[in-house]
C-alpha cells in the first residue's frame, strides 16, 4: 500500500507559496478560459490568425500563456524562474521550444541552443538535465522515410549524416560535461530513428551512469512490452537504460491518422489502460532498478504516490539522483512543490524560446487542459482552496 502520508498533495500553502497573490489570480483567470473546449477552439485559431499577419498581440500572449508554461524567451530571461524554483529545491529543465523548422541553418541554430543548455547545467546545479527533439534538428519528412525503411536518396543521405552527427555531438557533449540529456519522443510514425540513435548513444555513454535517457510514451500500448525488450538488450549490451516516462502527448493525433490510413490505433483503449500500464512500468523499471535510471513525468498524484512508495520498499534514498520526479512549469505545483518539500528530486520542464515559436507549445498546453480528464478543474480548485486560505 501506498504510504499516502509521506506527502500531501493537498497541501496548497507549500504548493503555492512561490506565487504572490496577483499571480494565483492570473493562473486562476487562465485555468478558468482553458476549462471550456470550445474557447481553447477560438482563442488558438485566432492567435495562429493574429501572429500570421502580424497584428501587434505578442505582449498579451506574453503575459498570459507564455507566462504561465514558458520561463522565457531566451536561457537569461529564464533565470529568474529557475532561482526561484531553485530556493525550492526544484529544477529546472531547460526546453528550446522551436518546432517544425526545415533548413540546416535553422536545425544548427537549435544544436547551438541546446549545447548552451548542457553548458549551463554544467555550472548550474538547479538545471539537472538537458533536452532535445529529433524534429528540432532534422526534417520530419526524413524521419518518416528512415522510420518507414524507405531508400534514401543521395541527399536524404548526407541530411541524415548531418542528423547523427547533431545527435552525437549533443550526447558527447553532454557526457563530457557529465550532465544527463534526455531525447524526447515523436509521433509512432517518426519514432523507430529517435529509438535507435537513443540506444546508440546509451551504450556508448551510459556504461558507468545515465548520461542519455530515452522517452516512453505509455499511452501507446505497445510501450510496456518495448521497455522490457529494451531492458534486456541493455543488460546484453552492458549499459544503463535511461527512461524518461511519461503519459504522452500525441493522442488525439495518433488516432486521427490511424483511422486516417487505416491501420490499427497505437494509443490505449483508455486512460485507464494508460494508468495501468504506467504504473506497471513503473513496478518493473524498480523491480529492476540497479539497471535503470529514471525520471517519472506525471502529473497523476497516484502514479507519483507510488514511485514514492516503490522507493521506500527497495531503500532508495529521495535524494538518490538515479530517480528524479517531474512536471510541466506551469502545471500540478501541488505535487511539484510536496514532493520537494518532502526530500525528493524534482524538476519543471521550462520551455523557452521566442514567442511565435512557442505558439505550438502552448497550444497542446491549452487543449491538453481541455482533454486531460479533470486537469484544469483541479488547478483551478487547489488555486482556488489556497486564494481562500490566505483570505482567511
């Protein structure tokens, strides 16, 4: 059984005590518009509208989305944001958030980002990881034809040297650095090269610790049965599996191409077979825990409750750095901020990166608060409970 005492989500004083009244307000104010589907609807297909020609709305998205997710536009506007969180024991990961770009120009511009977020969290102890996407540094197209085992051409080839070349200067920096870099995951369909060059990276920089993790999505239900497959191969391999585990956040466009093409759904039946196999990664990953590292991104208080539980029963101190919990800035500062309180290692995904950038971002941050089942209802009543409280 889960020792629910050890820590208190419901505890909105910790939760919320690095936010001034004025700014529980505003986070109030935007959970309330984000609960209703069909503003979310409006509010991003008018924004899109708006920056495509060039009406002046930057500084009202920069006071009201950006923000609530971003800690900035560059890593120095962030600084603010990651030692404030530093003064309550939470990280700060470090996310450039430009996406879909499709020059060389530009994938180099965000190698030269992310090698400054790895330099920082070298000399930074409140940035315990660094973070990249395939798709900030290579075509998505070329993903989509080396996932699908296509030929490539001449060129595709070169493009796809310049990719691992991107890959492995990123994780041998970081190894040299020794900071820990994750690779975040894609769509099912541009996956298979995000995979291989993960564990490629692993077993060259992960035989004495977890230098490069790998993400799995568990609302695919495929994800359990691979995190074994990978374990296995890991220990034939001799290096440290690195997991970064989360619920995922394709879904709605994993299923729409699925019907789309017509082939089967890769996405769980349910939430409840998401939570289910979650949860059973989570057993296995510390059934089997001097193999693994691990980084838990949850924002389910349950899920979070039994890591927690699964580290007191194998004696694993909270401050052991193989296990890191961790959630979206912005968002579930009562598990964030309790859990930290209580000793454990936690970190916020920061996003930064230039406004109109971050607009895909922050629109998956919006509907994902509209689909999640009951996610902007529980930030707007633990806001809520701790406004009344100080009121009191």
């Amino acid at each position: 059984m889960v020792d629910t005492n050890t820590v208190n989500f419901k505890d909105t004083k910790t939760a919320f005590e690095w936010r001034n009244d004025n700014e529980l307000k505003q986070t109030y104010a935007l959970f309330a518009m984000m609960g209703s589907p069909n503003l979310v609807k409006l509010g991003t297909a008018c924004l899109n509208l708006a920056f495509k020609v060039n009406l002046p709305i930057k500084s009202l998205v920069k006071k009201t989305l950006f923000k609530q997710f971003c800690g900035g536009e560059t890593i120095n506007d962030s600084i603010d944001t990651i030692n404030t969180l530093g003064k309550f024991k939470i990280g700060s990961i470090l996310d450039y958030s430009v996406e879909g770009a499709e020059t060389d120009e530009s994938f180099d511009h965000t190698v030269s980002e992310i090698l400054q977020t790895i330099e920082k969290s070298s000399q930074e102890k409140h940035i315990p990881f660094s973070v990249f996407k395939l798709t900030g540094i290579a075509k998505i197209s070329l993903l989509e034809k080396v996932h699908a085992g296509e030929t490539l051409t001449s060129e595709e080839k070169i493009d796809w040297d310049k990719v691992v070349e991107r890959v492995e200067l990123l994780c041998a920096t970081a190894y040299k650095k020794d900071v820990r870099i994750f690779i975040d995951a894609e769509e099912t369909w541009m996956q298979g090269p995000v995979d291989e060059l993960a564990f490629r990276m692993m077993k060259k920089y992960n035989k004495e610790k977890a230098i490069v993790y790998n993400t799995y999505q568990m609302y695919l239900h495929a994800k359990l049965a691979q995190l074994k497959v990978d374990f296995e191969n890991a220990q034939k391999d001799g290096y440290i599996l690195g997991v970064k585990l989360v619920r995922g956040a394709y879904m709605e466009k994993e299923g729409e191409r699925a019907q789309k093409m017509g082939y089967e759904n890769p996405v769980q039946p349910s939430k409840e077979a998401t939570d289910k196999d979650y949860d059973a990664a989570l057993n296995f990953i510390m059934d089997n825990h001097k193999g693994f590292a691990l980084c838990a991104g949850s924002h389910n208080e349950e899920s979070n409750l039994l890591l927690v539980d699964l580290m007191n029963k194998y004696g694993i101190s909270s401050t052991d750095t193989n296990y890191f919990f961790a959630q979206l800035f912005g968002m579930s500062d009562h598990i964030s901020f309790n859990l930290s309180k209580k000793g454990y290692n936690v970190a916020k995904y920061l996003p930064y990166g230039p406004v109109k950038e971050a607009l895909p971002y922050l629109f998956r941050r919006a509907e994902e608060n509209t689909s999640v089942a009951g996610q902007a209802s529980r930030e707007l009543t633990l806001v809520k409970d701790e406004i009344n409280r100080r009121s009191r």
